[in-house]
C-alpha cells in the first residue's frame, strides 16, 4: 500500500501533532529521545495501513504506543529523566 502526497501530508500532521503533545507534557526524556519519533512514525504508519484517515485518531495511536512504551519501561526498572 503506498500513500498519495495528501495522505502522507495527513500522517505528517499527526506525527507533529503527537510529537508537540509529548514536548508539552514533558514525556520526552534522556532514555527516549531517540525512539520517540520513530515509535511515533511507525504507530501512525500502522494505523494509516488498517485504514485510518483521522488525523486526531492517527495522533491518538501514537501517543498510545508511547505510553504502552513509557509502562514498559517503568516495569523493567528503567528511568525516565526529564530533559529540562
């Protein structure tokens, strides 16, 4: 399945959607910057695949699998320092 050049401007919306919200509740962190946007990207990317066109629904997949992440890592004992 490929993406027309509005659909991949719509995933674009919802990546940098999701991206402002994590920087706004401070969920970005040392342990997880450099995942963070890939994870994002490729939830979008998996949800767009079943389907999905709502930029708010494509927003809401990816900050769900940062969160599943974030419980993730809290059981395994790891850290999640802030960045400020």
């Amino acid at each position: 399945m490929s993406f027309t050049a509005k659909e991949r401007l719509l995933l674009t919306r919802a990546f940098q959607a999701a991206w402002k919200a994590l920087l706004k509740d401070e969920r970005v962190t040392a342990q997880n910057i450099e995942r963070a946007p890939t994870m994002l990207m490729e939830a979008i990317v998996e949800a767009a695949h079943t389907g999905e066109r709502d930029e708010l629904n494509l927003t809401a997949a990816a900050i769900a699998r940062m969160t599943l992440y974030e419980h993730e890592a809290r059981a395994a004992g790891i850290a999640q320092d802030k960045l400020h």
